[in-house]
C-alpha cells in the first residue's frame, strides 16, 4: 500500500489517499486467487462528466490527457515496486 500511495501522490498531488470499499464488479476479482493481499482495486484516472456517463456504454471512452495520465501512473507503480 505504501508504494500505491507514494505513486497516486506523484501522479495526482491534489489527492487525498485513503482506503475504501469499490462497490461495482472489477477485473481484480480474476486476480485475488493469485495475490489475495495485495489486490488493490484502484482506477488511476480523473473522469470527467463525459467519461463518467460513457463508463460501460457502447462508445466507452477516456480523453487523450486522462489516458496518458493512467500511463504516467503505472510507469512510476512500476518503479516504486522495485
């Protein structure tokens, strides 16, 4: 947890880090056999209210910016795992 947070702090400074239940179905479920302690069910973007109301529709969609911004998170995650 401590490398996800230092990595959400550099990607996003203006967020407050703290832990909290996800209520919709995710993908981390595939994974919780495999990493039962450390399957963290996070989304490393900041939605707009367009991408909010895409979100599960049929033209799902982020901005560029947002997308690049998820790239620039798991890049620096990977770096503080190691």
């Amino acid at each position: 947890f401590r490398a996800l947070h230092r990595t959400i702090r550099s990607v996003f400074p203006q967020a407050l880090v703290a832990p909290y239940v996800v209520v919709g179905a995710t993908d981390a479920r595939a994974y919780a056999g495999l990493c039962p302690q450390a399957t963290y069910r996070f989304m490393p973007v900041l939605l707009d209210q367009a991408a909010i109301e895409s979100l599960h529709g049929t033209n799902e969609r982020l901005r560029p910016a947002a997308y690049q911004q998820v790239i620039r998170f798991y890049a620096a995650l990977i770096r503080n795992m190691q």
